[in-house]
C-alpha cells in the first residue's frame, strides 16, 4: 500500500466515522461494511492504528472505533468577512462550520483546536473553538486611518474583519491613507481590538504602483533573493561547455522555434516538427533547469520554498534568479542549450505510435512570437518573406495542432474557453486599459503541444511505476454534479439527470449546448465551481477535466518547482539511477 493510498483510507475511514448516521464498530464490522477481504485486513489494522496515534478516532474498550463526539480536533481556521468561520481538519472531506459566537478570538489562518457539537443532522457539522495554538497571522497591510492620539488599520484582506488599533507612538508617522504594514503585537479578545505597530509605509492609496506592492506584501512574497542564492547564480556559467554536453543527443542540426508572447523573457519551451513518411515527429524541447538546480542546494531550497513564479499586473517574481530565468536556461535563439526533449511521431490519426524522452543539446533557429505566427498563417506577404525558411514548419504545426485538439474533443476534454484580459499601465504605472488577450491559431499550437507532452511523459512514467509526481483532476461530487443539472434545466439547458458519475464529455456537451446563450458566461461559471481542484499526487489517478488518463506538469521547470522535480525524476531513469538505489 502506497503512502497516497494510505492517506485515501485514512480520509475516508475520518468521513466515515464523521458521519451522524456511523455508529461504532469493530474492526470486523468494518472490513465487512467496507468489503475488505480477510488477506487484506492487517492493511486496515495499520491504517486504524496510525488514526488512533494521530488521534484522530478513539477505541472503546470493548474495540469499537469511533471519532468520538465531542471531541478535540486541530485544524486551520478560514475567516469569513461576516464572523463566521470554517476549520479545515486533515483526514476529513467536509471542514467544520464555527458560527460567529463560537470562534472565541480565532483569526484567519490560525491554528485552532475545536470541538465539534454532537447530536447533529444534516451534513454541514458545527464546532467551537476552544484553544488557538498557533497564530496564523503576524502581520497585516491596510489602509491607515490617523486619529488625535491614535490610529486604526483597516486590513485590505476582508477576512480580518477587526480593524487593527495603533497606538500614536507606534504609527511610524503614518498619515491618512498610507498603505502600511503592521506587526500584530496584540491579538485582542471578543471585546478589545487586535492591536499592533506599524513597521513599514507602502504609500499613499491614489499612488501609482502601491496597490500592486500591497498585494506583494499583503501575502508575503518574497521580492529579493538570500545572498546565498545570488552567489550560487552568479557561479553558473553563461555558456554551455564541451563537457556539459557530453552523452547527449545532439538535435543542433534540428530546425525549432520558441513561441511566446512578446514581451516573455523567460523561454523554457521550444518546439520542433520533421515528416518521416505519413508521421509527424513532434518535438517539444524544455530547459534543463535541473542541471543548474542541484537538489538541497540554496537556489534549490529557495525555489521549494516559492514554489511558482508569481505574475503580477507590472512585475514577475520568478522562482529563480534572473541569471538563470533570462540567462542559461532560456532558450534564446542562437545559442546552444540544454534541454530534456520528449519527441512523439505522431500517425495521421493524432495517435502517437512511438517517442523518445531524451536529455538533448539545442539550438534554437528563431524567437517567434505568436503575434507574427499568426500573421505567417494569415499569409501575411511581409512576414512570409521574412520568415519564409520557417514556413512551411509552422504549416505542419498548423495541421499537427488541430488533428491534435479535434482527437482530445472528441474523447471528452471539456474548454473552459474564459477570455483573459490584459491591464495596460503607462510610464507612470497608472492602469489606461485592460484588453482582452487574443487566443489565436499560434497559441493554441504552443497549448496542444505541450499538453500532449505532459501526457506522453505522464504515461511512460506510470507504466514504467516510478515514483513521480502527476497533476490529477477528480471526477465531480455527484450532489454538486446533481445541483448543476437542476440549475441548467430550470435555465432552459437541455440536460439529462442521471445518478451515475458524469463523464467529461457530458460536461462538453452542456457548454456546446449554450454557445451563444445571454447567460452562457455565468452558466459556464457555474460549471466550473462544479468541478473539483486539480492538484499534484503521487498515484496516477487520470486528469477529468481534460479526459487523460495520465496527466503531469514537465514543460514549465523555470516558473513550477514540480516540473523541476520531475525533471530530475526522469534523469534519474534515464541515467539508471533509479534501479540502482531500488
């Protein structure tokens, strides 16, 4: 048993035994109610016993499990603006209702031990807080609002629904409408205010650039490196050497592009696309940031520690250094780079009749950017004639793409075509405009090719059972599933309710039925706050939304610390140190 199944069992056996109409019972009881074979029970011995450890459930003395009512849990406590909160109880499906009266002091974020009120119906359980274990929270940012002999925070995040009192001796000169950050050093009580001091002035609200900065603040990102992590970047080489590209295959020769926006500086992807015969042979090339990252080091500590780039409205906050990011592992035309490679031939059917991860060398022919692939496609004579060895590349890519996303509709994948909007700032970083992002025939070249990698090294590694790390999509909860077709149907949709799981295809066709609709945006909506979160597990459980069956992150190791990880899975395999240390 797997740690990932392991923890499935455990949250439900919590469900279970959460549930009003459970009543205690042995662990026979159990592996009956469960149907757990006899050869199969020690497995749910194991599982009861590390639940009792945690203290999670309790055993009678006569061996009946039960969660026990009315007893303490630990979780984390989410605010709401309006009083009321929820705790979040590891192990468990459904977080804990705390009405107003009943959260005691409890902030958001706060580590809380409740207690959960017995004798409940209905499946929303209610609880109280009795003990705050750890504070979530230590500082804040808001709005300073100054009186005579002191001052108030309004907290920007609406979750801390108390305003902060500052003292007069404490406000760091703050005026009226300073953007400020506060160091809580009071948390207050049910009749007295939090209470704090101000340890940092942002700016006034009307100036440009301070809303952004707050934000920055507001969740603490981090916009500067250790120097530890500047020292290592500054080491890295600006130049791959000979040595460097010892053992690998040599694609130099091999024509490829990088497209992307125009103004990306950080290109961590390229692709490449031959005819052999009747097959495409579709490369997608990604930086070899893992050759550069050396796992435990401080660049790679502080990379876990972020876990993405952040892209703010004027501003990126990478994941790496910048030296790294723009330098050696971007790939920029003309210059020899490492990469790992997943190439796919591809039959004229979309299927993919063979491929070959590889650790490469590259060099990319040219920066392309999906404003000049389009104009390429639309037969724009300039640009043509400008490109023109290119040409008849980006064609392929054209015809590859479709073949590729016609074959994905049809086996279910659901588009949540969204428009995406971008804010556009003058010199003095003041919003003048917000456009809508034009999702042309280029872009969605670059997003068919990479999804269709993702699955490729999604596959290979769960056929092959190597411990790797898969982005997974749950099938929906069918009472929320249920909800939505009641909506749809009081909407005018045409739906058909069933009490089996619905497939993603079901899901499609309701968005294909109202194209076109007044009320098409807030339907679609609705049906995407149906669907669960996606999120990254061990197990390969399959992707719902886009109908995989095997699904990972690999194409982005610059931006997303679990592409880099798996990156450095896949070289292992490819170097054969995985057999070695199993």
């Amino acid at each position: 048993m797997t740690g990932e199944q392991k923890k499935q069992k455990k949250e439900m056996l919590v469900e279970l035994m959460s549930n009003d109409l459970y009543v205690p019972m042995k662990i026979k009881e159990l592996a009956i109610l469960l149907q757990v074979p006899k050869e199969r029970r020690q497995e749910l011995q194991e599982v009861l016993d590390e639940l009792m450890l945690e203290g999670k459930i309790e055993v009678s003395a006569k061996g009946k499990y039960s969660l026990g009512k009315g007893k303490l849990l630990t979780g984390v406590f989410t605010a709401h603006a309006r009083g009321f909160g929820f705790v979040t109880v590891e192990g468990m499906e459904d977080d804990i209702f705390i009405p107003e009266q009943e959260v005691h002091g409890a902030l958001h974020q706060d580590v809380v031990q409740i207690v959960v009120k017995p004798g409940q119906s209905g499946k929303r359980r209610e609880g109280s807080v009795k003990q705050i274990l750890t504070r979530g929270t230590t500082q804040l940012v808001g709005i300073y609002q100054q009186s005579k002999n002191y001052g108030f925070v309004i907290p920007d995040n609406d979750r801390f629904a108390r305003d902060v009192f500052i003292p007069k001796e404490a406000s760091k000169g703050a005026m009226n409408g300073h953007k400020v950050v506060v160091l809580l050093t009071d948390y207050g009580d049910e009749r007295r205010n939090p209470e704090g001091k101000v340890i940092e002035i942002l700016g006034h609200i009307t100036d440009p650039g301070t809303d952004v900065l707050s934000i920055v603040k507001g969740y603490d990102l981090p916009t500067e490196f250790p120097e530890k992590v500047m020292n290592q970047a500054e080491r890295v080489p600006d130049q791959i050497s000979e040595a460097d590209m010892a053992g690998r295959m040599d694609l130099r020769d091999v024509q490829m592009v990088t497209i992307d926006g125009e103004d990306a500086k950080d290109l961590d992807d390229a692709v490449s696309l031959t005819i052999e015969g009747d097959k495409y042979v579709l490369g997608v090339h990604i930086a070899d940031v893992s050759n550069y990252v050396q796992e435990k080091s401080a660049m790679d500590r502080e990379a876990l520690k972020r876990g993405t780039s952040v892209y703010l409205v004027d501003r990126v906050i990478p994941m790496l250094p910048r030296r790294l990011s723009n330098g050696i592992c971007s790939l920029n035309a003309g210059e020899d780079r490492l990469a790992l490679s997943c190439i796919m031939t591809i039959d004229p059917k979309g299927n993919i009749v063979d491929h070959e991860i590889a650790e490469t060398v590259i060099h990319v022919d040219q920066r392309m950017s999906y404003t000049g692939v389009q104009k390429i496609l639309d037969g724009d004579e300039e640009t043509v004639k400008k490109y023109e060895v290119l040409v008849p590349m980006l064609v392929r890519m054209k015809e590859l793409a479709a073949l590729l996303r016609e074959k994905r509709r049809a086996r279910g994948s659901i588009d949540f075509d969204f428009p995406e909007s971008k804010i556009i700032l003058n010199a003095a970083g003041r919003a003048i405009d917000i456009k809508p992002y034009e999702a042309n025939v280029a872009t969605r070249i670059i997003e068919d090719f990479m999804l269709m990698a993702n699955e490729t090294v999604a596959e290979e590694c769960c056929r092959d059972d190597m411990p790797f790390v898969y982005r997974t999509h749950e099938t929906p909860d069918p009472e929320k599933v249920e909800s939505l077709l009641t909506l749809l149907h009081n909407q005018g949709v045409p739906v058909q309710k069933h009490g089996q799981e619905i497939t993603p295809k079901e899901i499609q066709t309701i968005l294909e039925s109202i194209e076109g609709l007044p009320n098409e945006p807030q339907i679609s909506r609705l049906t995407l706050r149906t669907m669960k979160q996606a999120k990254y597990t061990t197990e390969c459980s399959g992707h719902f939304g886009l109908a995989a069956k095997y699904y990972c992150h690999f194409t982005s190791p610059i931006r997303r610390y679990p592409d880099l990880q798996i990156h450095r899975i896949i070289k292992d395999k490819l170097r054969g140190r995985l057999e070695r240390e199993g």
